[in-house]
C-alpha cells in the first residue's frame, strides 16, 4: 500500500499565515502539520512510502523542510508545477498526477495534509483490507451547525454507503466524511473517467459523491478528536 499526502493547495482562507508558506508546514504543538499526519500513517501496517505532491510554489519549502526532518516513513516529494490557486491541479487531479508519475499500482491511502486526527489509521485499512472495496473515514458531528458544510453520508447496516451528498442544503445524517481516503487497485482508472466527465477535480468529496454509485464502498467511523 502506498499513501498520498495532498499538500499542493495554496491556503488562501489561512491568509496571511500561508501567504509565504504551505498549510502543510505550520507549525502545531512544536513541529509542522505533516509531521503529526505521517506519525499517524506509520502505524499503519503494510504502508511502505508516502508521496507528498506539493506546487511549484511552496517546493522548496518542502525540500528544505525533507531534508531536515526526522520522517518514519519513506516520503517522495512531488512537484505538481501549478504556481496559483488559478492554475492548481486540483485534490482529485492532484492524486492522478502522482499515481501517474509514479506508475503506482498499488492500493492507495488519500489524506489530506491539513487533516489532523489522533485516531489509529490501522483498524480502518483492516476493514479496507477486508471488504476489498473503498472506504472513507466518518466522523459522526451529531448536534453540529456545521455538518452541511461537509459531505454527508448516509450508512447501511453493514458499512455500505447508501448515500454521499457534498454539502447538502439540508443534512439527512450527523455523519460527515473527512479527507481520509482507501481505494483499492482496481478502482484507480475511475480517476480518468470521472476527469474525462468533467468532474470536479478539487473539492475530493465531489469524486467519492461519483465513486459510491459504482463499486461498493463503506464508511468507517470514527470517535477521536479531528481537526481540519
């Protein structure tokens, strides 16, 4: 299994705190975003490198950040060559760039490199692992005014998702889905067909809202501070 980290985003609801450097980087509690994202992602068995895709604008603060930094993961850094939040690639074009240029063909781990979560990884890659089939992280946001600003996902007995809305006028559940993402193999060419329709190719709860019609796919959710 291999993991991307989507850093290539240019922050522009944090300004002026990402004006001259990347979400990814901030610092929280002492060290950078990322690197509490990768200490969780490496407790994740099986997971044998991250990719982090980032803009040609905030690489070097990447590299020079890499070359410092105590990583427990193999991490590859990928520069996606968009200059503007005008020109960005996109969440979804994003992780086709990097399954391109990598060649992988591999089941594949999506987070968000602004997702900070303190919930183990591990138990959700097992029930990935055991239904062969996509699955997102769910945060039940019961009681919430902010839940119809998130895509909203509808569950069935058994884990299937029965129904994703991205942000929706009015909520038919209390669980949301956040940008932690396992797709297996097999489903990786979708990405080229849901592009080729013209498919939002930023906000990714657009792409899972497109994927759920297809194969099935199943919610797991958890109970654990979040933050993004």
């Amino acid at each position: 299994m291999k993991a991307i980290l989507l850093g290539a985003g240019y922050g522009t609801r944090l300004y002026p705190l990402t004006k001259d450097r990347p979400k990814t980087l901030l610092p929280i509690a002492g060290k950078p975003m990322v690197e509490w994202i990768l200490a969780q992602l490496a407790a994740v068995p099986g997971l044998d490198g991250v990719a982090l895709v980032t803009n040609d604008r905030f690489a070097g603060h990447h590299e020079r950040w890499l070359a410092q930094a105590k990583v427990p993961l193999p991490v590859t850094l990928l520069n996606d060559g968009t200059r503007s939040d005008a020109d960005k690639l996109g969440a979804i074009g994003d992780v086709r760039f990097v399954r391109d240029r990598l060649k992988l063909d591999d089941d594949l781990l999506v987070v968000a490199g602004d997702n900070l979560f303190e919930f183990d990884v591990a138990p959700f890659v097992e029930l990935f692992r055991a239904r062969q089939a996509p699955v997102i992280a769910l945060k039940d946001m019961k009681g919430s005014p902010l839940i119809t600003q998130y895509s909203v996902v509808t569950l069935a007995g058994d884990g299937r998702i029965t129904a994703f809305e991205e942000k929706p006028a009015r909520a038919k559940t209390s669980l949301i889905s956040i940008c932690l993402y396992a797709f297996p193999r097999a489903t990786l060419p979708l990405l080229d067909e849901y592009l080729a329709q013209g498919g939002n190719p930023d906000a990714p709860g657009y792409y899972i809202q497109w994927l759920v019609k297809r194969p099935p796919s199943y919610g797991w959710v958890f109970d654990a501070p979040w933050f993004a």
